[in-house]
C-alpha cells in the first residue's frame, strides 16, 4: 500500500532527530510533530507514529484515520474498538503500529514496524522519545530512532513494559 510506503519514508527522514534541548520532549521537528495534533512539549511516541501516517495521507490525499492522540494506551483503545488490532505477532508486517504497556497503568510506548525478522522473533521499528541504546527510558528518551525490539509480551523487562499488540495498518486502510 502506498500509504504505508510514504508513512516509512516520513519515519526513516525523521530517524536520529534528537531532542533540544537534551530530554526535554523538544526541538524544530519534535515541535512541529506535537504541534500537527495540538500539543507543546509532551511525550511524542504515539504523535510520532501518527504523523508519519498523516504527512502520508495528505501526500496521498486520503483521509487521516487516527485521532491524533499523545496516549499510547487511547491509540490502542481506539484502534480495538474499530477492530484494528492483532495480538498475533506471526501477522506483524512493516508500517505496523506496535503498541507496548507498563503494568496495568496507562503509561506506554508506541513505534513504527519497518522489518519483521520472525526466525528471530524480532522486529526493528522506529520510534519517537525512545533512546538509541537499551539503556536508559526506552518510553520517554531523547530522540526518534531505529530500536531492535523481541515478539515476547514482556519486552522491556527493566520498565516491566510488555507487548500489548500491533495496530495492522493494513485493516486500517482497508476500512478508511
């Protein structure tokens, strides 16, 4: 799909933008991100994701299907309504939105699929405010960048974050 083509490129652009200043949710491109869904200076992992789908559809001149939410944990509760999510990580594809979880909080984080490697059961995404190491606050860290995550429910074992599922962008845009 073409959407998912443009919303890659957009993810891949915006790889190794970092934050300024340093961890503060800031800076010309993370501004700009925040500011297309009406924010300033809030944690950016599920705007991030969203906005390369926007700045897809309106290259495509399709309409934009998401809310446009900050939460991780709202993205996922308004994708299941529209039944958009998979829990079946032998279903993930590229241009997929991952969606993780802290415990039964409503803390979370959320990446952009862009290769699947099932032998290994892992996949590589890009994610806004995450970290380009494991270490440090893989939820709220200083830039976009691409990470090696696991298909196991508990991924970020030091934060106690599991894999919640995957929005399939596919269902998304064959019911927009």
């Amino acid at each position: 799909m073409e959407v998912i083509t443009k919303a890659l490129e957009w993810a891949d652009k915006l790889t190794g933008t970092l934050e300024v200043p340093k961890d503060s949710n800031r800076g010309l491109v993370i501004d700009d991100i925040q500011k297309t869904f009406g924010y300033k200076g809030v944690q950016y992992c599920a705007l991030f994701a969203q906005y390369c789908y926007k700045r897809a559809c309106t290259a495509l001149n399709i309409p934009f299907p998401f809310s446009g939410t900050a939460s991780s944990q709202t993205l996922y509760q308004e994708a299941l309504k529209k039944n958009w999510i998979e829990t079946d990580f032998s279903k993930l594809q590229s241009g997929d939105i991952v969606i993780w979880r802290k415990f039964t909080t409503w803390s979370g984080h959320v990446g952009i699929v862009v290769e699947v490697d099932s032998p290994n059961k892992c996949f590589y995404s890009i994610e806004g405010n995450t970290q380009n190491s494991d270490l440090g606050d893989q939820r709220d860290g200083g830039g976009i960048f691409k990470r090696k995550r696991y298909m196991r429910k508990l991924d970020f074992s030091v934060d106690n974050f599991y894999l919640r599922g995957f929005i399939s962008v596919r269902k998304v845009f064959t019911d927009a």
